[in-house]
C-alpha cells in the first residue's frame, strides 16, 4: 500500500542523549518507527519494550490530538519511576501471578517477584525493558525478542513477536505470535493508556465506558484473584451499558477499596475465537471513540489510580491521578495457579497467535 507512509525516525520524538542507568546493550539500537495512514492518524512506536509512544487522531471537528500517554525521551522509559509500563507489551506474563509462583506439569518455577510478594508484567527486566528485534514490512512493523530460558523464573525459550499495523479504517492492529522449546505461560498484552481528550488533561473519570462482560474476578488486597468469577449486575463493576467511569467510583465496595479505583479483571462475554468488541470508550466533548477488539478471554481495566503527579509526560505536564487508563486484553490474572480458567500455558509445536485491535473513530 504505496499511500501508507511507514518511516523509520532514529530518536525523532525520542531524544536519545546520555542513558543513565542503561541496561540494554547498544542504546543506538532503540530506534522510533511512524505509521501513518489516510486520515491523518499517526503512530509512533519504539522496539524498546515494543513501545507505543503516541498515537495521534482527530475528534470530531477534525483537531488532532495525541491520545496515549507516554514520555518524551528514552531515558525515561529506561528509567521511569514506579514503572507504569506506558504503552509497552507487558510480559512474559502480563499481570499478577501470587507469590511469583506456579507448578507447571509437576514442576514448581519461582518467578522475581517485582510487586509485594506477587509477580507483576513480567517481573523485574519484563519485555517492557528490552530491545526488541525490529523488521518494517510493507504496511505493518514487527517486533520480535527471544526470552530465555530461565528469563526472570519462567521456563522455555519463548521466541515472541508482536506486528503493529495501522488501517485506513483507523485501527492499530497488534498481532501476536509466540513458541517455545519447553511447556511455560504466556499472557502478553498492550499497556497504552488513553486519555481521549488528548494525553496531560486531568481525568478520565468522564469517559464514557463499555465493556463487554457479565462477570469479573473480584481480588484480594494484594490484586490477585480470590477465584470467584462474580456477575457485575448491581455492582460499580457493570459496564455493560455505557456509563461514565466516575459515577459508581465513590460506592462503598471492598473491590474499589482494593484497587483504589478500577483495576480488575473482567471475563468476556465471547461468542467465539474471533476478534470481537471487548470495550467502547467514547469522550463526549471530542466525541473520540476508542473500541478495543481482541481474540482474548479477558480485559483489564486499570483506572490509572497510581498516577500521582509525580511523572511528568511528553508535553511537559504531569500526569495526575486517573489522567489515563488501560484496557489491557489478556488472560485473567493469575491464571497459572487457576486451572479452571482459560489456560495460559504454550507447548513446544503449538503456536500462540492472539490478535488486538484498537479502532478510533468519533461520534
Ligand atoms: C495493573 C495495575 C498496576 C499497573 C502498573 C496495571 O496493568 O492492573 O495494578 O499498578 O498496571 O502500571
């Protein structure tokens, strides 16, 4: 497709000046690619931990405005404080495995426990803090890294690639694949948060929300799932009819309590392996629209409670307390250690083949 302009930008938006506290092995390796499609809509993505850093699009007068939050260098990213995990695959498990711990065929692996004493993303050097492999294809842009064997706890080598494409339709495509030479767990997912009146604006409590789901799995304090799969109905937790994000964020409910907000997992309302609507987000004064589509069993939505102020984004203003949330397709948290629920486990000879869609549009 000759109109799709895909450019590779060295460091454009990103400036790459001294790394404090690098760990990757050739800094000038991270690189920022552009996808750019009809509508004006742009994407920017980095191969450091499959990054997406931006994603401008118009509201309904036709503004441009970037949506996703994110920061402007890459020692940021490097060296982020509190680790938010902007726009980044998280993985090789995204989400919370308790105590960094699960039996896998009659063998116990211990994971790096990176969250109180839970697993959580992936763990300390999870694939948000890596150099990923980069290949630019005709239309779409492929990130591929090898996890080792022993990465971080988990077992296998797991040979991992996620593909960016952007439609004229507006859609940012992610397209997963993944194999292993020994039976481990995979649950990678996208970790953009959106704010749809453009990223640095205060709250996202005004959204408007969807999602697709009659149950979710309730939690402790610690964020892992009790096991119970509970329906939403007559719960802050029932998004199945649009609703503003903040009108139930004040109920007296142990789960809010626990998660200072949202951040919980819901089980899909799926009617089979296709990419189906998991999410509508939809702002009324842009009128932006943000449906999530996904092959996964799950959603996680994270309300951006930790964001306190502290970090300061890409246009110099600091993102406060709800300023951005996450709608993270996966596999529920936990999973490993629940074998009732949708399995997370890749053999050698299967291939794990997931597929999200983020499509914009205004209304
Ligand atoms: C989790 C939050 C966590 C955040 C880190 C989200 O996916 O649900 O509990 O604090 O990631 O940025």
């Amino acid at each position: 497709m000759d109109h799709r302009i895909l450019s590779l930008v060295t460091c454009a938006l990103l400036t790459c000046n001294t790394a404090v506290g690098v760990e990757v092995s050739d800094f000038d390796s991270i690189k920022l690619y552009t996808l750019k499609n009809q509508n004006e809509m742009v994407v920017d993505i980095t191969n450091y931990g499959a990054t997406i850093t931006s994603i401008r699009v118009p509201d309904r007068a036709g503004n441009i405005a970037d949506v996703a939050l994110g920061y402007r260098s890459v020692e940021s990213y490097i060296n982020a404080i509190d680790r938010p995990y902007f726009g980044s695959v998280v993985g090789r498990y995204g989400n919370r495995i308790a105590k960094g711990s699960f039996i896998l065929d009659n063998n116990k692996y211990t994971l790096a426990t990176n969250d109180g004493q839970n697993h959580l993303h992936g763990g300390k050097m999870g694939f948000d803090k890596v150099v990923w492999k980069a290949e630019v294809l005709e239309d779409s842009v492929k990130f591929s890294y090898l996890a080792r064997d022993g990465e971080e706890g988990y077992p296998g080598n797991l040979a991992l690639s996620v593909t960016y494409s952007l439609t004229d339709d507006n859609e940012i495509v992610m397209h997963y694949e993944a194999t292993t030479d020994k039976p481990t767990v995979v649950n990678v997912t996208n970790h953009t948060y959106f704010n749809l009146s453009g990223e640095g604006a205060t709250t996202i409590n005004d959204h408007v929300l969807h999602i697709n789901a009659s149950k979710f799995t309730p939690v402790d304090a610690g964020l892992i799932p009790t096991g119970e799969l509970r329906d939403v109905a007559e719960t802050p937790f029932d998004f199945r009819t649009p609703k503003e994000i903040g009108r139930d964020l004040d109920a007296h409910d142990t789960q809010l309590k626990y998660g200072l907000g949202y951040d919980h997992n819901w089980v899909l309302d799926r009617i089979d392996d296709a990419v189906e609507l998991a999410a509508m987000l939809y702002e009324p004064n842009s009128g932006r629209v943000l449906e999530v589509l996904t092959t996964e069993p799950a959603l996680q939505f994270y309300g951006g409670n930790f964001l306190d102020g502290r970090l300061v984004g890409k246009s110099g203003k600091a993102y406060q307390h709800r300023s951005g949330l996450c709608l993270e397709t996966q596999h529920s948290p936990d999973s490993p250690n629940r074998p009732e629920w949708p399995s997370t486990v890749l053999r050698p000879g299967e291939k794990y083949n997931t597929t999200t869609v983020y499509r914009f549009g205004v209304k």
